[in-house]
C-alpha cells in the first residue's frame, strides 16, 4: 500500500484528516497522520518493506464516532497492522492513536 493510498482510506473515514499539522483546527474535533519511518526489508540496494504510519485523532467526545470509523478503516485492510491506544490529555481532549505498520 503506498502512502497515497493510505491518505485515501483514511479519507474515507475522516475527509477532514491532513498530514503532518492540523491546519489551524485547533479550536475543534481533528485528525493528523504522519509517516514516521521505513519498515520492512532491504537487500542489494532495493527496499521491499512498508512504512510506520501514525494517526492521531484528538476530540471531546467520548465514544467518537470519527474515531470508531478510523479505527473500523484501518483494520478493515490487509495491509495494515494497527495498534490502537486512548490517551486523555491536559486540555480537555481525548487522544486516540493509530500506531500502522502498512505494507
């Protein structure tokens, strides 16, 4: 899967996600992701592996359906390996993150 098409599903379950920064959101419900790395296997120069793949959603809303979405989209591919975390923060929101290994 390459990282357009991660963008894309993504998309499906919030056509409001960016990549990297929040787009000045900050007042409301957002969701962020980001590559972090490379993963995978490399041999003779070629890489044959996928990427780490974080997404964080942040909102105020316990049981978010946005953040079930998310997560029912990422496990829905097979091509992505998804360990889910909820983390409450300081200012009121909730965080959920979306640590993908995608393939």
């Amino acid at each position: 899967m390459t990282l357009q098409q991660f963008r894309a599903l993504l998309l499906t379950a919030d056509p409001a996600a960016t990549r990297y920064e929040a787009d000045n959101r900050l007042d409301g419900d957002y969701t962020i992701w980001r590559e972090t790395r490379r993963i995978g296997p490399s041999a003779d120069g070629r890489w044959a592996g996928g990427w780490r793949v974080y997404v964080d959603r942040f909102t105020r809303t316990e049981n978010d359906s946005t953040a079930a979405a998310i997560l029912q989209a990422l496990e829905s591919s097979d091509e992505i390996a998804v360990e889910y975390l909820v983390d409450p923060v300081e200012d009121g929101y909730i965080h959920h993150i979306y640590e993908c290994d995608v393939a």
